[in-house]
C-alpha cells in the first residue's frame, strides 16, 4: 500500500429523527459501544493520521460521551447536505493526504474492506466504495459508461461517469443495481477543488457529496472502486429495527470467531458479546449469557444457561452454573459457582471455592477450598481455606454510616443463620453454633455460641379451630 498519509472525516451530524429517541443517534449502542465509536475504533485500526468528526444536533453529548481528546471536533450548524458536512472537516485536511470518508452511523464497515478500498484507489484522485444489492431503493446509483468499453468483461469494469441520488433518478437509472456506499477515499487537494465546485441544484436542494463524481471525471479523472463483499458492511441504521438487525449481525460475527478458535456455543444465537474476551481451550457456554466490558475465560471452564459476566477473569476447570450474575471478580481454578449466585465487584475466589445458589459475596477475598453453599452474604471479608460456611449466614458488614471488615480464619466451621456483626475475627479451626449472633470475636479452635437456651413449655396446646 502507498506511503501517503490517512485522514479520516466521520459524518454525525444526523438528527436520527426515526430513532425517536433524545440521544443522538450515534449515541445509540451496538454491543455495548456507541455506534460512533465502531467507526472511530475502525479508523484507529487503520492507524489513521487524523480523524475529524462532523456533528450536528446533540454534539455536547457526543463530546462527552466519546471523552477522546484526539478527535478533531467539526460543528455543521445546518445540515446542507453531505457535501457541505464534509467541507465542514476541511481546515485540518492536507493536500497530500489520502481523505477517507466514513459515517457514524455505518457500524459494521471493517478495515479488511476499507483497505481494499484504499489499494483499489491506488494512484488515483478517487475511489467508491460500492455495493450490488437486489433491492437498490433509496441509495444512489453508480452509473457507469459503457462507449468503446465493449471489450470489457464485466460492466463493473466499465468507468465511472457519475452517481444519480434515488430522488433524481430516471426511471432507467433507478434499475441499476450497484448502488454508492457513501464511503469514498480522495486525494486532499482534489477533495478541496471539488467540494468548492459543488451546488444545491437538485431534487432535495442539498449540497451532494457525490457530485465529486461527476466534477472528476469532467477533469479527466478515472474513478476506481471497490465493490463490498459482504452487503451488511454498509448498512446504515436510521431506526431501532435497523438497530436490532445489525446487532444480531455483529453478534453471528463475534460467535462465529470464537467458535471458529473452539468455543463451544450452545447456540450462537443466543449469546452476547458487549467487550472483549480473552478464551481458553474446551471452553463450553450455554444460551443466553451476557459477557460485557474485558472477560477471560481459562480451558475446559462451563459457563451455565442464563448467566452475566461482566469485567471477570475466571480460571481453568471452573464450573459456572445457571443464572449468575458475577461482576469485577476473579474465579480461581476449579471453583464451582451456581446457580443463582452473585459475585459483586471486588471479590476474590483462589482455587477450588463453592459458592452456591443465592449467595451474593462482595469485596471479598476466599482462600482455597472454602465452601459458601447456601443463601449467604459475604461483605468485606477476609476468609482463609478450607471454611464452611452454613446455610443462612450474614456478614453483618455495614452500621448505617461505615462499612466493617469479618476476617474468619483457616478451616473454621460457622454454623448455620449465624450472623457476624462486623467488624469481627473469628480464629482459625473455631466452630461457631448454629443461629448465633456474635458481635465479638471467637477464639480459635474452640466452640462459640449465642442462641438462647432451649425451652419446652409443659401443658401448651396448639390453638384449634372451633368445629360447628
Ligand atoms: C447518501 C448518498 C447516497 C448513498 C447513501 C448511502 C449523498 C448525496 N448521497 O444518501 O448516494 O447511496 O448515502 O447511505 O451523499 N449527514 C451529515 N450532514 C448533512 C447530511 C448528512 O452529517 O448535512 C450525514 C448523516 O448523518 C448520515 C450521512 O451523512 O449519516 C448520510 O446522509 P443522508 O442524508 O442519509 O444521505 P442519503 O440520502 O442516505
Ligand atoms: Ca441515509
């Protein structure tokens, strides 16, 4: 590929009137990432020089939302037109640089495609990324000119003579099949020529990109293209079932690589991906799980029907089984989760851990082979290996204005509906009695309770209902 520099004009400066919604439309999030941000990361893939971003309506918004302080911010107060969005990006542009144009709300568009596009511009002023669709309605169409080009061995070789918007179209024109992406790449000096040149002499009285078609080939340009190869690349969303659709699309890709590294997917169009994630070997991943933000998952791990991971690291041989949620957590090796467990953010399981239906742990850390099987809650606790903790137990971690550490030692045995009122120490090998409530801390290796003493009461009867 040539030497010369990329600049990157991403126009946003759409109303997204059929999103019917009070967030700008590239704003709206396609697994998890805003759709202006698909297009920018794509431009950063393409380790372009500059990316200038052209908004409109909601800008402050967008400002905020994208925080990224090196993308150059273009306003277009009004929207003239695609022509004059571009016009509005044009201070930073160099003549010597390669201009690829691309839209905020096209999330699919990848670098493999754009690359092509740029080695199909070549030397060139010019390329269009085009596409041959069944049902062309609404997009502009490429017109080629076939005089004295009989030779040639299809008409996608014929050359470019201009691009007619569907509301300009003849009724011959509006049977073409190839259609404009909108995507285009120029050369930096032409691209300021051209766009000087450009009116609002049409159907629609805007200022149309795609007059730089015909302005080129005017000058004698040839016009290259690249014709995409997978249609849904150039898909652009203007409404929530659009949204919907392209959702799924990216979902179908991203299961269709991890499975293509060997993950096995119950059913691939049951899972979400909204991040990234780093897999092992033999990994198994049942319907329905949510994975968001940076997850990794080690060899020969399940995870069970229905469950959320968000921002986790679980190790080898783990077993996560059905609907748990586990947040900013770490999952030793061999730990059995499940089902209906909560890991909140912060907590630490080392090896070979249980945690059982509704327990919810947070900020903790387990040391090896403790067990937490039943209807717990573990806050602000230090445990160390090989405890049980009984059905029903609470940490007791919070006085209404501060938060208290439980520390509970090696192999100790807590009772069940025990609760521990931090902040409190219960040493190592010590057995705390079901049903206690202990606000003071128990010694190690011996016997501590607090429940109150059984009673059996002579003489009571069990109330009956009057028979009549
Ligand atoms: C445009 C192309 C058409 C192509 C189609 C592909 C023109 C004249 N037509 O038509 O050939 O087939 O895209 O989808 O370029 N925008 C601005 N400011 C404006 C106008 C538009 O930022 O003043 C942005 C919009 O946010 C949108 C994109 O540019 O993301 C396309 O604009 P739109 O008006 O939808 O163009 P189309 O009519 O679809
Ligand atoms: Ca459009």
């Amino acid at each position: 590929m040539s030497e010369t520099q990329l600049q990157v004009i991403i126009l946003a400066a759409g109303k997204g009137t059929r999103m019917y919604s009070s967030k700008p439309k590239v704003l709206h999030e396609l697994a998890g990432k805003p759709l202006v941000q698909h297009v920018v990361d794509c431009a950063r893939a393409l380790n372009a020089e500059s990316i200038s971003l052209v908004y409109g309506h909601g800008g402050e918004e967008v400002k905020k939302t994208l925080s990224d302080e090196t993308l150059i911010w273009c306003e277009q107060k009004e929207q003239l037109g695609t022509g004059h969005a571009v016009q509005q990006a044009m201070d930073s542009i160099s003549d010597s640089a390669n201009v690829l144009i691309l839209y905020g709300d096209v999330p699919l568009l990848s670098k493999d495609t754009l690359e092509q596009l740029l080695q199909a511009k070549g030397e060139q002023s010019i390329a269009l990324l085009t596409a041959n669709l069944e049902n062309p309605v609404g997009y502009g169409r490429i017109v080629r000119n076939s005089e004295n080009n009989e030779t040639a061995e299809s008409q996608l070789d014929w050359p470019i003579e201009r691009i007619v918007e569907e509301k300009d179209a003849s009724g011959l024109i509006k049977q073409i099949k190839e259609i404009n992406s909108g995507v285009m790449v120029v050369n930096g000096d032409k691209l300021k020529q051209w766009l000087a040149k450009i009116d609002n002499n049409n159907a629609q009285g805007e200022y149309y990109l795609t007059d730089l078609i015909e302005l080129a080939v005017k000058e004698g340009e040839r016009v290259n293209s690249y014709i995409v190869f997978d249609n849904k690349e150039i898909e652009g969303i203007n409404n929530k079932i659009q949204l919907a659709d392209l959702e799924r699309e990216y979902q179908k890709r991203q299961a269709i690589q991890l499975m293509t590294q060997g993950v096995t997917l119950k059913d691939p169009q049951r899972f979400d991906l909204r991040g990234e994630l780093e897999v092992g070997q033999d990994v198994i991943i049942d319907i329905n799980v949510i994975i968001e933000g940076q997850c990794k998952i080690g060899n020969n791990t399940q995870i069970g029907a229905n469950t959320i991971l968000k921002n986790v690291i679980i190790g080898d041989n783990v077993e996560i089984l059905e609907n748990c949620i586990l947040e900013k957590s770490q999952v030793g090796n061999k730990c059995c989760i499940g089902p209906f467990a909560r890991l909140r953010p912060e907590t630490q399981l080392e090896e070979k851990v249980k945690v059982g239906n509704f327990v919810e742990i947070k900020k903790s850390h387990i040391e090896k082979a403790s067990k937490v099987n039943h209807l717990s809650y573990i806050g602000d606790t230090e445990m160390g290996e090989n405890v049980n903790i009984g059905a029903g137990t609470i940490t007791c971690n919070y006085d209404g204005a501060y938060k208290h550490v439980t520390k509970i030692g090696d192999n100790a045995f807590i009772g069940s509906n025990t609760a521990l009122v931090a902040p409190i120490e219960i040493g190592h090998g010590a057995t705390i009695g079901a049903g206690s409530t202990l606000n003071k801390n128990a010694k190690e290796e011996k016997l501590t309770f607090s429940r109150a003493p059984q009673k059996m009461i002579n003489g009571w009867k069990r109330p009956t209902k009057n028979k009549t």
